[in-house]
C-alpha cells in the first residue's frame, strides 16, 4: 500500500489538526486528541496526523498511486481554507516506508 508524508510548519498545528478532523468526522468515524488524529476516509485510504508546538505532520496511505495523490491534493486544499491567513506555500511529500 503506498504512503506518503509531507510536513507543514505552524505554530497552529493542533488546532488545524484539530479542524481536519472534526470537519470529516461526519462523514468517517474519526479519532482525535490535540496532539494526534486519525481520519479512516474507507477501508483502503487513512490520514494520520501527528502536531508538535511547530509542525504538523501528515502521513497518507492508499491502495494505490492515484487515490494517494487524489487525497494528498484534497488534504492540503483543506488544510490551506483552514489557515488562510498563514502561507504554506507549496507542500511537498514524500514517500513513506
């Protein structure tokens, strides 16, 4: 199953992981505390989200190339409409092991 991770540096990271989570927790049964969360988006696609005092990261595994790609895209396009008044710029992932 491939994976990937990307990191984003704020000093909001457990309130953006935070926002992530309670924002699909209608719609997927997710799990969450300030510092860590988990979004199970189906059975073969999951977001784990892990927040330290300055950066938030983000690990994404998926069945397959595309829907990795397709949910990395849907992430950070979230995540950048949460902190609209910080700029990321671009985020880039990485493959995980």
């Amino acid at each position: 199953m491939p994976a990937s991770e990307a990191t984003v540096v704020t000093a909001a990271a457990s309130r953006y992981l935070q926002q992530l989570c309670k924002h699909w927790s209608h719609k997927f049964a997710v799990e969450f505390t300030p510092q860590h969360g988990t979004i199970p988006f189906d059975a073969s696609r999951v977001c784990t989200l892990n927040a330290s005092a300055d950066q938030l990261l983000l690990r994404i595994e998926a069945a397959d190339q595309a829907t990795l790609e397709r949910t990395q895209d849907v992430l950070i396009d979230h995540l950048k409409r949460f902190a609209f008044r910080e700029e990321f710029g671009d985020v880039h992932w990485t493959r995980a092991a």
